[in-house]
C-alpha cells in the first residue's frame, strides 16, 4: 500500500521553502498542529527553529515520531 510522497510550500521564517514527507506525516503534523491550536506552518517554523542544521524534512518526520511515541 503505496502512500505517495507530497511536496508542499510552506511560510516559515519570513520565507518560502519546500517540504516533503510522505502523506502519512502530513496527516499526522495537521493532527498535531490542530491539537495545539497551531497552524501547520506555525508548527514547522517551530521545528524548523529547533532542528540545529538538520535537513528539515528528516527533522519532522523525527518530530511527529517523537511526538506519537510520547506517553
């Protein structure tokens, strides 16, 4: 069961870039930023702020694991 792979533009840090994650992850980040009362972009420019030069998509797939893994 392929879930493709979706390339989004987002706003973050006063500037466009592109993501992409597999679709199950959008899913997942859209729950979370709702769940904070956050829009997705908020929630990527926080990720994106706390990443420490890592590739940004790795950095929310990495998120979204932790945060589903936590208790």
């Amino acid at each position: 069961m392929s879930r493709g792979i979706l390339k989004r533009s987002v706003m973050i840090a006063g500037h466009r870039t592109s993501v992409t994650l597999e679709e199950p992850f959008w899913t997942v980040l859209r729950e979370i930023a709702a769940a904070r009362s956050l829009s997705v972009a908020a929630l990527i420019g926080e990720i994106d702020g706390a990443r420490d030069g890592q590739n940004l998509s790795s950095a929310i797939r990495v998120f979204v694991l932790e945060s589903v893994r936590a208790p």
